[in-house]
C-alpha cells in the first residue's frame, strides 16, 4: 500500500483537467457520463456537502471549443491556474520514436502554429497539479495501444512520469483501470481525491499498482454470481449457460476487480454476471497476458481437475439436504391432533 504523508487542503474552488489525447477512443469519458454514485453533474453542480466549487475542463463534456477550450491548459502550464487536478485518458506514446512527425498531439503553439504533444502536456502540467489521476487502463497501464507489436512505444502514465512520481499536492499518479473504467470506480475515487483535497478526507489508500485498495483488493471471482459453480466443480460449456466460465476463457480468479459486486450501471450488469467472461482488463499485463481471450486460462485445467473429486460429492451432498428443506415439517397438517411438540403451560380441562 502507497501513502503519503496529507498535504496542505486546498479551499473554495479547483479545476479539473481533463485530456484524453493520449491514444484513446474517448471511452472512458462516456463511460463516466453512466456515473451515478456520484454523478458527474453532482460534482459539477456543487451538491455534495465539504467540496470546494469543480471548474472541469473535458473536450467531451465543454461547451468551449478551439483557443477557449485550450486556454484553461495554457493558463495551468504558466502556474496561473492553480489549483488543479489533471486527469489523463488513454495511452502515452513514446515520441522519442516519433520519426519526422507526432503520434498525438492537443492543440496547436500560438507562437509557430505546430501542434503540441500529449507528452509535453503531461511534461508542462503533471509537476504543477495538485493530484494526477490516471483513468481507464490505457492510462493506467497502456492497455490495447501497447499490446506486443504495436509501433508507437505506449505506456502507461506511471511509466512516463516514474511510479515514484509526487504531485504538487504530495501524491503518486492514482490509477483507476478499466476498459473503460466502471464509472462510479472512477467518480469515487474522484470524490475522495477532492475531499482530500477539501481537507475532509485522509490520504487515499493505493496498492502497488496505484490503485484504491477498496475497489481493486478482491478478485472478480470473489464477487461473481457464479463462483458457487466452481467450487463444485459445475462448469459451463457455452455461454448460454449460468454456470461457472472458467473453462470457457474466464480470467476471474485472478483479477482484482469489483465489476461482479459493484455492477455497471446502478448495480445492474458487469461481465460475468451476465454472460461475459473477464479478460483481465484492470490488469497492468491486460491484453498481452490474457491472450487468446476464450482460451481456458493456464492453471484452470488443473484447478479444475482437482476439484473433480471434491466438487461432485459436495454437490450430492447439498442435493441432499436441498430435498429436505424443500420438505415441509410433518407436525403442519389439518388433523384433530396437535404434534408440534407445544405443551401448554395450564391444559384444557
């Protein structure tokens, strides 16, 4: 676990910055518009109780475009716009290998008109900002854009910046993987990042992976509707069935992950629970190492396999009691006699 000793709370007013020109489809961003513990809005809007006023700059969610839209960014890398909590989407490309060009870039430099960079963004703001969040698992940990053979040299944030990184603010990057994330992982972790920084909350608890300990420090299985099946060893051998889907290419215990649990939207969905297998998306190997997805994965053959011996009996034996309890006691009837057992304190006379 990562802590780090409270910085001076902030007060009255912050902005977000919030750039997902990293190499990123914008996922991320939508998935979070689906928040509702909190909800985007709230934040926005001021209705929760001990934060400071949110000023968010998000090219999705703005109603500025071009220079004005820009301007908040220039005026947080003069210094002249602090507080600020800097929120990266999507992976970092390596521009050392750029070639002639760029692989991606936000806005152009006033001064030559050439376009900026992503990386000298990050360069310019991350030192400044009193927090640096890491959202989705391509910022966290580069995820499908630095997948084996990709030309661009992604990484995620913490690569780029070191994962000694300190913020202004006195933190390390805070990563909240997923692909996307579940939106209200993210906003929650949000909100605490913001309370910390109201002086209302406590340095926030991160593994060794940057993570929040609360929502990544159990396994998808742990929280999956369908974990029961594998301890007795009932597998399912399609997707149409409800049983376990380990062996049909389901990475759940072994993730850390609380999608089982938390759901998707307003605690309806996440993978397993209906139908999908976990292909270790909030994972820093994700995708390389959980490839080819539907696969069994390593190891489940022989977890599987010793819990042949163990899991049919267990399942004879709840069968078992099931037919019992699903039997009524033999004292409820509608005869003359009571049998219940009841002895009453004065008998009829």
């Amino acid at each position: 676990m990562t802590s780090v000793a409270p910085a001076e709370p902030l007060t009255e007013e912050i902005h977000i910055l919030w750039t997902s020109e990293g190499m990123s489809c914008d996922g991320d961003t939508i998935s979070v518009t689906a928040a509702s513990l909190p909800s985007i809005e709230d934040v926005v809007l001021g209705a929760i109780p001990g934060l400071p006023k949110v000023h968010l700059h998000n090219k999705v969610l703005a109603y500025e475009n071009g220079d004005e839209f820009m301007e908040a960014f220039r005026q947080a890398a003069r210094g002249e716009l602090a507080p600020f909590i800097l929120v990266v989407e999507g992976s970092i490309p390596n521009e050392n290998i750029n070639g002639d060009g760029y692989w991606t870039s936000m806005g152009n430099d006033p001064e030559t008109g050439e376009p900026i960079t992503v990386n000298t963004w990050i360069d310019r703001l991350a030192p400044k900002a009193w927090a640096v969040v890491a959202i989705g698992t391509c910022a966290t940990y580069g995820g499908i854009h630095a997948m084996a053979g990709n030309p661009t040299g992604c990484m995620g944030l913490a690569d780029y910046l070191g994962w000694d990184f300190r913020s202004a603010g006195g933190l390390p990057i805070v990563n909240v993987p997923g692909c996307p994330v579940q939106p209200d992982n993210f906003m929650e972790t949000l909100l605490w990042v913001l309370h910390q920084a109201a002086g209302q909350a406590p340095v926030i608890p991160l593994d060794d992976k940057l993570r929040p300990t609360w929502l990544f420090g159990k396994t998808v299985h742990e929280g999956c509707d369908r974990a029961a099946y594998y301890e007795q060893a009932d597998f399912a051998r399609d997707y149409n069935s409800p049983k376990c889907q380990v062996k049909i290419g389901c990475w759940g215990p072994v993730v850390n992950c609380n999608v089982t649990k938390r759901g998707w939207m307003d605690g309806i969905g996440g993978c397993p629970n209906v139908g999908g297998i976990c292909i270790g998306c909030t994972m820093p190997g994700f995708p390389d190492k959980f490839m080819p997805f539907m696969d069994e994965p390593p190891g489940a053959s022989l977890s599987t396999t010793l819990l042949r011996s163990y899991g049919p009996f267990i399942r004879k034996m709840r069968s078992i009691t099931n037919k019992g309890a699903n039997r009524e006691p033999k004292w409820r009837h509608n005869r003359e006699r009571l049998t219940s057992g009841y002895q009453p304190r004065w008998p009829h006379q």
